[in-house]
C-alpha cells in the first residue's frame, strides 16, 4: 500500500502546475493593431532582401507600347490626271476589238464546220476535233466579246451550240455511226453563225488584211452551199 501511495506522489509532483495557474499574455492590442493596419488599407507586403520585386523582370527593360500610326501611302496626295501614253496604252477602239474577235471565232466555227461535215473522222477514223481544244477557244472567245457588245443573242446561241456539239462528238460517240446524220446539220449551224457575225460566208471575211485568189472564194463559197 505504501509502494502504490509513494509511486502516486512521485507522478503528481512531476505535473507543471505552474503552467495552469500561470496568466497567458493579453494579444487584444496587437489585434487591435492589426485591425487598424487593414482598416486603412496601408499594409504593404513585406519584400525580403534576397526577393526580386514585383514592378522588375529578370530580362531587359521592354519600351512601352506605343499606338498603332497608320502609314502614308501617298494616297492622300492630290491625284494628278495624265494623258494617256500612247507608248503603253491601246489605243484600239472598242469597235476594233469586237471585229477582230468576231473573225477569230468564226475562224474556229469554220473548222468545227468541216469537221461536221466530215462527220469527225479523218481517213475514216473517229478524231477528237470535237473536244475540248476546239470548243474551249471557241467558247472563250465569245465570253470574252460578250462584255464589249448589246445585243448578245448570237453569242448566246453559240454558247448553246457548244454545249450540244460537245457531248455527241466524243471520239466513242463518233465510232459508233448514231450521231452520223445529226453532224452535217451540226456545221450548217457553224455555217449560219459566221454569216451573222461577219455578214457572209466567205472565208476572205475571215483575213481582212489578205485577198484570197478570186477562185478560192468562189470555191470557198460553192462548199458552203
């Protein structure tokens, strides 16, 4: 009984009461302090020496960012109104240019023409003249006429040629004799274009700059009916 009464007065004195009855520090000031500092919004944060600060960057110094200047590109100059210089200039007349092209379509009308009559063969073979490279000229001739003029009907009736002379003159199409009495009718038409856009069917119609033989119209003219 002894043993267990010394072992309990042993551990009760090793407890710090000195702890417990001790007063812990009275901290209101320093929160009242603190409360301040935030209430007035003055606080700045605490930069330690070795710390890089906030407003500084580790490269070089950028300049600022300027406005964006619009460049002067001299258009705002006054404008200066030249003669034309004949030197680069053309001086070919609307006019001029529709006549020409006129000829250079009717020059591709005249051998689709032949090519019709000769039902698309040569040496009684199936060619392909009634394909792209004769169609594409022709047709690019006459879109680009077309801007220059009013009355763009014939132009327009070509164009519609084009489209049904294509399909039915493939090198396929030809060897298989279907479309051999639609041809012929084919090259009229040709024929009848190049009457309206140059007022006849001679082929001196189509070389204003060089008289062909007077029995090489004549002959010309018998082979167009």
């Amino acid at each position: 009984m002894n043993k267990w009464l010394g072992m309990g007065i042993n551990f009760v004195s090793k407890i710090p009461f000195e702890k417990f009855l001790v007063k812990p520090p009275d901290k209101t000031k320093e929160l009242q302090e603190l409360k301040t500092i935030f209430s007035q919004g003055k606080s700045e944060p605490a930069v330690r020496p070795d710390s890089t600060p906030a407003n500084e960057t580790m490269g070089p110094e950028l300049p600022p960012k300027e406005s964006p200047v619009i460049a002067n590109l001299g258009n705002q100059r006054p404008r200066v109104h030249l003669a034309p210089n004949t030197s680069t200039t053309s001086t070919v007349t609307t006019k001029e240019t529709v006549d020409y092209q006129n000829r250079e379509i009717g020059k591709i009308l005249l051998g689709l023409q032949r090519h019709c009559i000769q039902k698309f063969r040569i040496n009684g073979k199936a060619c392909d003249c009634g394909q792209t490279r004769h169609l594409i000229d022709l047709e690019g001739m006459v879109e680009e006429v077309m801007a220059m003029v009013d009355d763009r009907t014939i132009y327009n009736n070509i164009l519609e040629w084009i489209s049904r002379v294509g399909p039915i003159c493939t090198v396929e199409n030809v060897e298989s004799g279907k479309y051999d009495d639609v041809y012929p009718g084919l090259g009229n038409e040709a024929r009848d274009f190049r009457k309206e856009l140059l007022g006849t069917i001679s082929a001196s119609a189509l070389f204003p700059h060089k008289q062909p033989e007077p029995a090489a119209v004549e002959e010309e003219d018998k082979e167009n009916g």
